[in-house]
C-alpha cells in the first residue's frame, strides 16, 4: 500500500500497464492489439459460448468485439478495467446475434416447467430433496460442467435471461434493455429459465433412497 | 386465520420468483409462509430453486477464471487480418 494513493502496489502496476497499452492501442500499434486479444480473447471466447453455445458464432462474435473495442478506443474511459469493457462489448455482440436468431422459431420450454394436478398439486409430487446445498455439490469435480451443460439446454431468450440477471448481474431494468423487452417479461422469464434448470438439474443431484 | 384456505402448491410456485425478490405483498407473505409450514414438497421446491441459482452462479463464474482460457490462434490471425483491412 502507498501513502499517498491508497492503493496497493501491484494494483498500481497493472494500472500504469493498461494505461500504457490504452496508449499504445490508440496509436494504432498493432503488437499493442495483439497483446490484447491473447490477453483477453479466451475469456471472452468463454462468455460468448455460453451465450451463443455454436462455436463458429461465438468466435465471430469475439471478432466483432475487438474490432468494435478498436474502432471505440478513444472512447474508452481509463477510470474503467479494459477487461470490464471488453466484457461488455461481447455480451453486446451476442445479445444482438440473438436477436437476429429469434427471428427463427424457438424450442419451447414448457417440458421443463413444473405441470399441476386440478388440485393445485404438482403431477410429481412431492418434490425430492437433493444430496446437499450447492456448496456440497460443487465440492464434486463434475458439479460444474453438469450445471453448464443443463444451462446450454435452455432455449435462447431464457438462457440469456439467466446469463444477464444471474451470471452478469444486470438488474432487471437493464436486462430489460439489453434485450429489448419489458421489466415484466424479464421476470417472467427469469423465473421459469430457473424452473426449467432446476428440472434439468434434479436428476442429477435429488437424493435417492438409500437400501 | 386459521379457518382460511391455503394456497396452492401451483400457486407457492408461480410466486416464487416475487417472494425471493421481496416483491411480493406483505398479506401473501403471510400466505406463502403459512403454506410452507405444512408442505415439505414446497419446502424442497424452494430449497432447490435457490441451489439452482447458485450453482448456476458457480458454474459460470469458473468459466471466468483466467486459468486455460487461451485464445486459439486462428481467432487471433482472424483478428489481426480483419484489424489490417479496417486500418
């Protein structure tokens, strides 16, 4: 830590580097630009797969993400993380490219909903417990690549729903924005893309009598 | 109070997503809680729709760890010759 600025060394480095790579990037250095994609294009890669799950499209969107970040990059506030800015971009690129899938049919959803007996009861009922809280399941080393997989099943405008509010964080009213729909729709949409993963998931980690 | 009907499993379930919000009115509060003190089901139902979020969480979040995430080369010679042609 520093007296003088309150922030820890290393976090200063990293500051002073990325506002000397900004520079370099604004002068059109191409080394500078491809620092930057080895720096940052696997995870974005990552971020875009999941939001767009076919690897051809997810790779044309990192493209378009780096080639929109260079165009911009006299834009790009330095009080901001490139990382953070990057990141943003991406989700961009692929909300749009979803738009343009939805134009197309979607899968429905209604199979992975909980269905009611006249009663108001659920047609499986009762609900199962599972083996333990997602702490204890993630202990496991396939928890994570079985929640993805079941998150990779959902239809387009759900999963991105999920993504936005419960990965990304957004709130409601700026999920509601990114992807051109109402604050309602949102949430209504939220709640049954959990439902449906909830029911992806329960196979996997419902408790099962023991002998 | 106590001669009131309960609410409905399909109905507990419906509202979920307002209750976890803090969206939902005080009365109804009320209600869902007073179903959830006589249904194990609905208790279950609401414990894994809450391990959902956060294992949905957890899944993600790993994915953004820099750790093996590589660009593959292909996407960097596809970058740097689409950059060229715009400079």
């Amino acid at each position: 830590m520093t007296p003088d600025t309150g922030i820890p060394a290393g976090a200063r480095d990293e500051q002073g580097s990325e506002r000397d790579l900004v520079s370099r990037l604004r002068r059109g250095d191409e080394d500078a630009f491809e620092h930057l994609v080895r720096e940052h294009g696997g995870r974005l890669l990552v971020v875009a797969r999941r939001f767009l799950r076919e690897e051809e499209e997810a790779r044309d969107a990192v493209q378009e993400c780096f080639l929109s970040a260079f165009r911009a990059m006299d834009r790009f506030d330095q009080a901001s993380r490139l990382s953070t800015w990057l990141h943003r971009i991406v989700v961009n690129a692929c909300l749009m490219r979803l738009r343009t899938r939805r134009r197309k049919p979607e899968e429905p959803i209604d199979e992975f909903l909980p269905q009611f007996q006249a009663n108001g009861h659920q047609v499986r009922h009762p609900t199962p417990e599972w083996e333990g809280s997602a702490e204890t399941l993630l202990a496991r080393r396939e928890t994570r690549s079985i929640v993805r997989e079941a998150i990779d099943r959902l239809p387009d405008s759900y999963r991105a729903v999920l993504l936005l509010r419960d990965i990304e964080e957004l709130s409601t009213e700026e999920a509601a924005q990114s992807l051109g729909v109402t604050a309602n729709a949102v949430k209504i949409r939220l709640h049954r893309a959990r439902q449906a993963l909830r029911t992806l998931l329960e196979p996997r980690f419902r408790r099962t009598a023991s002998c | 109070m106590a001669d009131l009907p309960y609410i409905t499993c399909r109905e507990l379930i419906e509202f979920l997503y307002l209750y976890l919000e803090g969206e939902l009115p005080p009365d109804r509060v009320v209600e869902f809680e007073r179903h959830l003190s006589v249904c194990d089901s609905c208790v279950h139902y609401l414990a894994t729709y809450k391990e959902t979020i956060a294992l949905g969480k957890a899944a993600c979040a790993e994915l953004d760890s820099p750790v093996g995430d590589e660009v593959p080369e292909g996407l960097v010679l596809a970058i740097r010759s689409s950059l060229r042609s715009q400079i």
